[in-house]
C-alpha cells in the first residue's frame, strides 16, 4: 500500500440476489505488512467534506446513512477495545459509497424450439441491468499519515435494501471487520456476589 496523505476510505457495500444466504458478493480487505496492531488504542474520522462525498449516490449517501455507516463501524471498532480521541486518535477513519450500474446475464426460463440443445438445455440467456454498491472503509495511522488496513463489501443494491437499510448497513460492517486483523474482545463477566457472602 502505498503511503497516502489524510484522504483515504473506501468499503464495499453490495446487497447480494435472492438465490443466495449471504446478502454479500463481495468482500475483501487489505492490510498494510508488519503492521503492530497493539500499537492502536485509539480513532477518530476525518473530516473532509469533499472527499466524504466523492462520487457516492445521493440516493443513499443522506444525512441518515452517514450516522448509521459511521456507528456500525464505530461499534466494530469499540469492540476490539478501540476508543474514540478527537485530539491525537492512533488511526483516521473514512468511508466512502460507490454505486454503479452493472449488468449480468442469466437464463431465461422461456425457451423456443431452436433455443434448446440436442442434450436438452435451454441455451437462451437474457441481460439483467442492476445497480451495484459498494462501501469501503480505509485506515490510516494518525501519526505517519500511511494507510494500514482497507476493508470492503459489495451487494446488489435494490427498493427492498432501501427499506431494510439499517439493517444491510449492520450486516456490511459486521462482516467487513470479520477480515480484520484484530478479533473481537471477550468482555469480563461480572459475578455479583451475595449480600451475605464475605
């Protein structure tokens, strides 16, 4: 990864077709080599208008959408023992939201007679257009200004992930951090003792 000035963020966020569990098609991350992760404590976003913007949606990049991006990632991030620091914070965050136009081809269930094959198999096949989206969510070392870790997830974006947005959102990030170098911590159960115990 090449060392970049405090611009940086891009995560995948695709909401994946019907036929499959997984609302995702696409996720990856990227991590900068030799990196010590016991060296970060702390985060914070940057804060950069223009590049917050990008050549995001406004169909999905609304007030509304920024808040719930930046707590699911925020509840990532507090889960690895990560605490918020506006002053000095260890890492920078930003997110950035493509969507784009994409077309795949599938088969059509009509078939004429000469669409069929002597071993029986329809070989007609039609293009479906569909939009994709695409979040993606880059770090970077607050001290040497070097990127340390992207990560991204891709789905088909549609109405039906519009209504249940917070709820993609939720599901994007959780499963963008699964490829983070730094598990989740087990928090401390706490035991209440009896009043009467000594």
């Amino acid at each position: 990864m090449k060392k970049q000035s405090l611009l940086f963020v891009l995560f995948a966020l695709f909401l994946l077709g019907a036929s499959s569990c997984n609302p995702f098609t696409k996720i990856a991350s990227e991590e900068e080599p030799g990196i010590n992760w016991a060296e970060y404590k702390s985060y914070d976003w940057l804060s950069n208008k223009w590049v917050h913007m990008g050549n995001s949606s406004p169909e999905w990049l609304t007030a509304n959408t920024e808040i719930k991006i930046r707590q699911a990632v925020e509840a990532q991030m507090q889960q690895r023992g990560f605490t918020p620091d506006i002053f000095a914070p260890d890492l920078v965050l930003h997110y950035h939201i493509v969507v784009k136009d994409e077309m795949t081809y599938v088969r059509d269930w009509y078939c004429t007679e000469e669409d069929w094959t002597r071993d029986g198999r329809c070989q007609y096949v039609k293009p479906v257009n569909y939009k994709e989206g695409t979040l993606i969510l880059d770090m970077i070392d607050g001290r040497t200004g070097n990127q340390v870790w992207r990560g991204s997830v891709s789905g088909v974006l549609d109405n039906d992930n519009m209504r249940h947005l917070d709820k993609r959102i939720n599901q994007a990030t959780e499963m963008m951090f699964r490829k983070f170098p730094m598990k989740m911590q087990q928090m401390p159960v706490s035991v209440e003792r009896p009043a009467n115990a000594k």
